[in-house]
C-alpha cells in the first residue's frame, strides 16, 4: 500500500490507482465528466484538476483521472488554483454546450462561476424601443442581473399587441393564443398573459382587451376618430375593400 494525502488527511492506495479512483473511494468529491471506470481514462473535460506539488516544489494543476498515486503524494482538491483552473474548465465545455443542466448543475455543486445561459436575447433592444417609442405601452425594460443584463417585463404593463415579438430578430420573444389568453413569453420566462378578445365580423380571437382599450385612449383625442369597432385586420381589410368597390360603382 502507498501513503498519500488528500487535502491534509492521510489514506492508503493500491498501486498504480488514480488519484481520483481513490478520491472516489474515500469520499472525497472531485468534478468529472469523461471518466467512466471501465474506460481507460483521456483526461478530456480538465474538470478533476487537483493541486499538487512538482519536483521544483512549484504548486501545479494536475488531471486526477490521470495522475497515478506515489509516496508522499500530497494533494489538495480546493484551492485557488483549483479554483481558476475548474473554471476555465467548466467555461469551455460550456462553449461547446451552452444548454447542458449537467454541467451547470455540477458547476453549482462545486461553487463554481459560470457564464450564464443563452437564451437567445442579443441586447438589441429593439422591443423596448418600439413598446417605448411607437406603441408606449412602457412594459419592458433592460435589467442588470447576476446573470448579466435581462429584458424584463414592467409590473403589469404588457397590453399583449405582440409588436415586440414581431420585431425581435431572433425570435427570442414569442406569442401564444390558447384558451381566449394570449401568453407573450421571452424563450420560457413569461410576461404578459391576457384575455383575447372576440372579431364582432368572424368571431375570431385577435386581440387583447388591454390592447384595444390602449388603442382608444391613445386616439381618443385624434379630431377624425370614429366609433371604435372590434374587428380583426381580415374584416377591415374585406370592409374596405367593399366599400372601395361600392365608390366605384356610385361613380360609374
């Protein structure tokens, strides 16, 4: 048997073991992905780098599926250099798979600061200027957070015209009608749910209550508004379309 230290506590090793495959034998927890015991080991995540110290008596990072145990060995599995080097490490499977839940729940097991989740958003802001500028609902903001700056949605202040789903560039922000609700979501967080309203014309669901109420308030001053009436683009379209062809026959 061979005497080694793992973060300061003394264990015996079975010649040529791994300096993981006795971590993991003594309890002691070590971040890893491509090792499998019936595998011979490749060392390809770098997550199981373990502190030791080298022959010039500087502190290294060195692989633990690959490292094989020798007498005296020390062996540290926390420590600054651990720190940073699982940290590159995570990172960089991350570029490959920036969706994982495994590598970012392992991440968070072991305290380890990653980059936040793709969710399709590329700061663009053209929803928010748009819900600003042109429709003035005001209900969506830019955010700092822990992961890095959001959209978000003000408290209760999505009229669910759907405006910003329409213009946003990578179809991060998307509208669903179900059941008479319109869900308006960014990727799976949502913002907005609201009641549709029904087309006096076909009786098809095509807008929001807070949407048409907007409308009115916003033109309710306009000198040439007209009684509003609750019709979806198809019905106006084949209304004017009716009345142009009427025009047309008084004038002949």
């Amino acid at each position: 048997m061979i005497e080694i230290k793992i973060n300061d506590r003394k264990i015996l090793a079975k010649k040529n073991q791994t300096i993981l495959g006795v971590a993991r034998e003594n309890g002691v927890k070590i971040p890893h992905l491509c090792f499998h015991p019936a595998l011979k080991p490749s060392g390809s995540c770098k997550l199981c780098g373990v502190e030791v110290g080298s022959p010039s008596g500087k502190q290294v990072v060195m692989l633990s599926c690959i490292l094989k145990v020798k007498e005296n060995l020390e062996i540290k599995t926390e420590s600054e250099l651990v720190d940073i080097h699982r940290e590159k490490a995570f990172n960089k499977l991350l570029q490959m798979a920036p969706d994982s839940i495994r590598i970012r729940n392992l991440a968070k097991e072991f305290g380890v600061t990653v980059t936040p989740p793709p969710n399709g958003c590329i700061r663009c802001r053209l929803c928010i200027r748009v819900c600003n500028e042109i429709v003035k609902a005001r209900a969506l903001k830019m955010v700092k957070t822990q992961e890095g700056s959001q959209v978000m949605p003000g408290e209760g202040t999505c009229i669910g015209c759907g405006t910003c789903a329409n213009l946003c560039p990578t179809n991060t922000i998307h509208i669903d009608d179900h059941d008479s609700v319109r869900t308006v979501s960014i990727k799976d967080r949502i913002i907005g749910q609201l009641p549709l309203e029904w087309c006096e014309g076909c009786g098809k669901m095509y807008a929001t209550a807070n949407f048409l109420k907007h409308v009115a308030q916003s033109t309710s001053s306009h000198p040439d508004t007209k009684e509003h009436h609750h019709l979806c683009s198809s019905c106006i379209k084949l209304m004017s379309n009716r009345a142009t062809t009427e025009r047309e026959h008084l004038t002949k």
